[in-house]
C-alpha cells in the first residue's frame, strides 16, 4: 500500500534551486512503488466547498509574481484524470461531505513544484482536492480519512503546503543553518504530537502549540498535514530542514 506525504513546498523557486528537498523528494520517490495516479490537496487551492479538478489536460499554472521568468517557463504538463475525479467525489459523498468537480482548474504551484521533483517526466495522472481553508483541521483530517482507501489503490495521496509558513519573517540573507528557535519550536511540537498520535491536540494546534500564530498567521500552509495524516498510517519524518531562516521544509510519510 502506498503512503500519503505532507510536503513543505516551500519557495516556488524550488523548482530551480532545490537545495536539500529536492534529492530528498527524488529519494522519497525512488523508494516507493511507482503510483497509477496522485491525489493532492494544495495550499493554494483555498475554496469555500469542496472540490476536485476534473480537467483531462489541467495547464500550468504560474500563480505568483516577482520571479525570474526561467521559473514561468516551467511547464509540469502531467494529464488529469476525470475518472478518478469522479471516484473522489463519490467517495467524499459518500462521506456525508458535499463535493463537486471543477473541470478547469489548473495544477498550481503547490502541486507542480514538488511533483516536478519527485516525478519530472510528468507521465502520472494529477487530481487535485481543494482546501476549504475556514473549515479548520477537522475537515481536512475528516476528508483524508475519506480518500484513504484510494491508497490500496496505487493512488498516492499527498498533503502539500509548509510545516511553518510566516513569510513576513523570512530572512533573505539567512544562511543554510540558520533557523530561527520560535519555528523550531513550533515544528518540534507539531512531530512530537504526530508522533504521540495526539489528534485532540493538533486539531487544537493555535492555542496550544508554542509560537502558533507567529509560525502560521494563517493556517492554508499546515492544512494538508490534516489531509496527509487523516489518509495514512504510522508517522515518520522523511526529511527535516529549514530554509531562509524560518520556512519550514519537513517532508513527513504516513504509513
């Protein structure tokens, strides 16, 4: 049986400079059955209901500015797959979870950064759910528990956001082993938990981890944890690591 993923994506850039988290993703790759297709809720794909992207053919879509146009150039042109579009919303609602297809939705930066590094030919199906981000932790662990049987069905399931995610507190000239100790804290939480399977205390995360709101202002980049654990099995850290500073880059495995 496949695992479901969470990974921090961190910078967009990844897809250009992948520093420590790009071998580590080709690795996490390497080592797992190859999948038939991927599940994936994003960060950026916040909605106020659910859904799930129906596209055959979903395009690339570069939702960010400022960059180096080499990064708008990146094209990740992995087809869709409607069927299994389709089986996700049956299974969701099936779930007593209203769910409906969104056939234009393109593939945003949450999704192809990682999967152009752990799967650069592009050659395996991508559907993505999206993140009804005021909907908290609950729903996100409740939709993951929705999915999980897809990944007795060589279908990979993979959370996709940011262990700790303060923009605001990025510091540019930080150099590669430097980490800031409230995001180190926060993180170390956050695994400790994970690893004691204290659901009742990660749904419960901003008043009860250390340096909550400073490490997430706003939740849409821890979110998929939710997804990622509610699908999986036993916990274990793929990867750990810090970049500019404070934006976390851990990559965790769930069974």
């Amino acid at each position: 049986m496949l695992p479901s993923l969470f990974i921090s994506h961190g910078s967009p850039m990844l897809a250009l400079q992948p520093g420590a988290s790009g071998p580590a993703l080709q690795r996490l790759a390497a080592g797992m059955p190859r999948p038939r297709a991927i599940a994936l809720v994003s960060a950026h794909w916040e909605s106020q209901e659910l859904l799930v992207s129906g596209s055959a053919a979903p395009q690339t879509w570069h939702d960010f500015g400022g960059f180096p146009r080499e990064l708008f150039a990146v094209q990740y042109p992995a087809p869709g797959d409607p069927q299994l579009a389709g089986e996700i919303v049956e299974l969701l609602q099936a779930d007593g979870l209203d769910a409906r297809i969104d056939e234009r939705r393109p593939f945003d930066h949450g999704a192809w950064v990682p999967l152009s590094l752990m799967y650069p030919a592009a050659d395996i199906p991508v559907v993505q759910v999206s993140l009804p981000s005021r909907m908290g932790p609950a729903l996100q662990s409740r939709v993951g528990q929705a999915l999980a049987s897809l990944r007795e069905r060589d279908v990979l399931l993979i959370g996709s956001g940011s262990i700790t995610h303060n923009l605001g507190e990025l510091d540019w000239r930080a150099e590669p082993e430097s980490i800031e100790p409230w995001a180190r804290d926060f993180r170390d939480w956050v695994v400790d938990k994970l690893a004691a399977d204290d659901e009742a205390a990660l749904h419960d995360y901003r008043r009860q981890a250390p340096h909550a709101v400073r490490s997430h202002p706003t939740d849409e980049h821890l979110l998929p944890l939710y997804f990622a654990r509610g699908a999986g099995g036993d916990f274990s850290v793929a990867h750990q690591g810090f970049t500019l500073g404070a934006l976390g880059m851990d990559i965790y495995r769930f069974g």
